[in-house]
C-alpha cells in the first residue's frame, strides 16, 4: 500500500467586537483562538473514492462517510445521506468549480479532521474545514466560504492566524490587519460557553432585518480602535458596555447581561452572535463560582484560550 500524507491546520475564532455590523463596514477585533483543527490527507492506491472520518477533541470518531468520484459530473456520490454528508458534498462542489482540475487521481483518499475544542462551542468547526481544504484544494478560502456557509469571512482570518486582528470589509475587499492585543488586566478575564450553540445565520438575518443607525458602523469602529489602545480595565469594561448598547438597539433585544447576568459585579460582553456559544467575562474576582451556580460550568481563563 502506498502512501503519502498532507497535514493542513487552522486555528478557532471568537469576535471581541463588530458583531452583526461587520457585515456593513465596522472594524472588528478578532482573536484566533489556541485551539483549532487540523486535516490529514492521505493518498492511497488500495481502494477508490473518499473515506472520511472526523475526531472530536477526545478523539472520539464522530463521523464517518465514504465517497466515491464521479469524474464526469464532478461530484462525490456518497453511501449515506444525513446533514454532514450533504455539507461535505456541497463544499466539494464548489471546489470543483473553483478549481476543475483538483482531485483527478486514480487513488484513494482518506481524509481525517481533529477537533481540539468541543465541537458544540462555536469556535469554528465549520470555518477551520473550510479553510484547510482551501489550503488542501489551493484555492480562495474566502471564495470557498462565501459559496458555502456565508458570513463575514473574519473566522478565515483567524483561521490564517495565530494573533488578534482587526477584520473589514470596505468596497468588498477584505482589511485584515495584525495586532497586538494584550490588555495588562488579561489576568481579569474570562470566557464563559452558555451551554448552546447559537446559529450565527439566524443572528445575521434577524440583523439584516432591523433599521440601522447611520452613525452605527462608525461609533463601533471607533470603540474598537478605542479598545486597543485601552490600559485600564474600568474604561475597557465602559467600551464593552457601550458596544452592547449599541448592537442591543441595534436588533432590539436585550443584552446577556441585562437578560440574564444582571447582578454580575463586571461587564459582560457577547462574542459573536447573541445568545449563544461565549461571553467574554470582566472583572476584578475570578467569577467561576458565580458562573457555576447559575449553570455554566465552561469558564476559562482568557489565556487559556487566547494567544
């Protein structure tokens, strides 16, 4: 049997600020997370098509697929038909159009994906797949995305780095710019996962459908150029406040803290899309207990998760 392997890797993502108002312009901080997943890719001549299997953080087998080529149409025809299958057979076609001549091999092809976060907590088991398989396919990470799952295209700029960034999108070109987020009260923050994983298409069509304020794009800009200049953890908790206000009228829904935390002594500040997945935790006593005895029991430390 012979064999030769490639091993591509992605990091996770969480967005500190421009959630929603990304999509029009805003300047966002991003943070590519420690953790991320990887795909091994491995050429085989002693079977044809694709096998597929993908690991969760325990590296416990989670899916499994088998795919054979259809060389005429492009396509992969797959042996079962659930959710993921049908994914992986849209993303494939895509890369196929993308990139026509990709894939024509006469061998086998066994593709492993790892985990190493939990797969429930939103930080970018989707965004990680598609990225690797553009560096795999070489083709447009970004192309591949927008034809896929959608979105900003900030969780393929983390997925590309290993530091925090800002993220925009001005004339339809992507600004991602590398920064040095290091806040010297970093010891005083946490993340915690709120037990549900939040669908972000949901969050972004809901955005889509409120009425913005013209000056929306440009106050959060400013609070996110703000909050990197920031040294002092009472002005950087007034500017996570002053964001959520700003995105809470934006869709007309409370914010985490007033709907559900509103006797936290801190600021809490949600990542991404609301109701869902992490909120970033701001204070000045480690909240774990507070936390748990409300339910949620993820909280991490902010450099446990954060370069």
């Amino acid at each position: 049997m012979n064999t030769h392997t490639n091993t591509y890797y992605s990091h996770g993502k969480l967005l500190l600020t421009g959630e929603y108002v990304i999509l029009d312009g805003a300047k966002g901080l991003a943070l590519p997370t420690k953790l991320g997943q990887s795909l091994k890719v491995s050429y085989c001549n002693s079977f044809k098509g694709i096998h597929w299997k993908s690991f969760n953080y325990l590296g416990e087998l989670w899916y499994e697929g088998l795919f054979n080529f259809d060389e005429k149409n492009r396509v992969l025809k797959a042996t079962n038909d659930n959710e993921i299958t049908k994914r992986i057979q849209q993303i494939f076609k895509v890369i196929f159009r993308l990139k026509p001549d990709f894939l024509k091999t006469k061998n086998g092809v066994l593709i492993e994906t790892h985990l190493e976060f939990e797969r429930l907590w939103g930080l970018g088991t989707s965004s990680t797949l598609i990225n690797n398989l553009a560096s795999w396919a070489k083709v447009d990470a970004y192309k591949l995305l927008d034809q896929t799952f959608g979105g900003s295209g900030y969780d393929i700029a983390c997925a590309q780095h290993r530091n925090s960034l800002t993220y925009q999108i001005q004339d339809q070109n992507r600004i991602v710019k590398k920064k040095d987020f290091n806040p010297p009260f970093q010891s005083n923050l946490y993340l915690v996962y709120l037990n549900q994983k939040q669908n972000s298409r949901q969050g972004i069509a809901h955005y889509k459908t409120q009425q913005k304020d013209t000056d929306l794009i440009n106050e959060v800009t400013k609070i996110t150029n703000t909050i990197l200049k920031t040294t002092c953890q009472i002005e950087f908790n007034r500017l996570l406040n002053q964001h959520e206000q700003c995105i809470s009228k934006t869709i007309n829904l409370p914010s985490i803290q007033e709907a559900y935390f509103s006797d936290f002594d801190g600021q809490i500040k949600s990542l991404g899309a609301w109701g869902g997945d992490f909120v970033l935790a701001s204070c000045f006593k480690n909240p774990t207990d507070y936390f748990k005895n409300k339910g949620f029991k993820t909280v991490l430390k902010y450099n446990e998760l954060i370069s």
